[in-house]
C-alpha cells in the first residue's frame, strides 16, 4: 500500500527549472512605446493530474522604449523583478506528451530600475515606479516526458506608475525540466 500512495503522489507532483525569453512593453498614457527583449529563470511546481496548480517563482528582465509622437523626448526603462504567479491549468494528452491551458494571477516584486536620463528630465516623476504590481498571466504549454515548454501573455492590473497610466503587457516563451 505504501509503494501505491509513493507512485501516485509522484504522479501528482513535479517540480522544475525554468528559462526563457520575453516581449516586453509598457503602456503609456502619454508616449507612445515599443517592444523589449528580455530574460526569465526560475523553478516551477505542478500539483494535480488533469487539472493542476503551478506555482512558480523566477527573475525577469523587462522594460520598455518610449518616445514622443513629435520624437522631442526618446528614452528606455529596465527592470529586475521577482515574479510569484500563480497557475490553474488543464492537461489534456497522454502521461508522455501533454499539452496544457493555463491562466492565474502573477505578483511581480520590482528588485530595482533604470530609467534614461532625458525622460526624467522631460518628466520629472515618470519614474516614480510602484514597489510591486499585480497582474494575470495566461497561456498554452506542452510536455514531451521531462521537457516543459510554455507560451503565455502576462497583463497588468495595477499601474506601474499612476501618473502616467503604465501598465505592464509581456509576451514570454520559456524552457523548462522537470528535475521531480
């Protein structure tokens, strides 16, 4: 009896590595903006057989290029953050190969920030940028035996900066193995 509850709870219960790229762009009320390449890593756990919770936790680089439409003032911000999401999903597919369907809230501490300097000499509080934001990711994954591999959007609940309307919107695609 022991060996079947070791088996099933194995079954039930993985824990992984992580890494990826992200697309990252903030929205302003008052710049127009553009895309940023940036970096994730982390360690991620799946709870559950067909539908399952993945809590995760990993670093993110992120930012965004703004510019005036008049192209008077250009300038780039760059995070660090401690993501915490987390995940509902569904697996559909065999114990081998599995695609999944997930969605859930991401909190994202800001570890630190860079602003470029003619921003915030154009506008003096842009980079007042709140400590932490709350937000939701959603998306679509697959699993071959101990890959993993996700394709998600994350959007922004809360502003980044209330004065300015930021609001974080990302595209990532990660990697990842189940070391569980």
């Amino acid at each position: 009896m022991l060996v079947a509850v070791s088996i099933t709870a194995k079954a039930q219960f993985s824990l992984g590595i992580k890494g990826g790229v992200n697309f990252s762009n903030i929205n302003t009320d008052n710049l127009s903006s553009s895309t940023r390449t940036g970096y994730q890593a982390g360690v991620f756990a799946r709870i559950g057989e067909g539908i399952y919770i993945q809590p995760e936790v990993y670093l993110s680089g992120t930012g965004g290029n703004f510019h005036a439409t008049d192209n008077s003032v250009s300038g780039h911000v760059s995070f660090t953050n401690l993501n915490i999401p987390l995940l509902l999903g569904k697996r559909f597919g065999t114990s081998g190969t599995n695609f999944r369907i997930m969605a859930g809230p991401v909190y994202t501490s800001v570890l630190s920030h860079s602003l470029s300097q003619s921003l915030s000499d154009a506008y003096h509080d842009f980079g007042k940028y709140n400590n932490g934001t709350l937000g939701y990711q959603a998306g679509v994954g697959v699993d071959i035996l101990g890959l993993t591999a996700d394709l998600r959007y994350e959007g922004g609940l809360t502003k980044l900066n209330e004065n300015y309307g930021q609001r974080a919107n990302i595209f990532s695609l990660s990697v990842g193995f189940k070391i569980l």
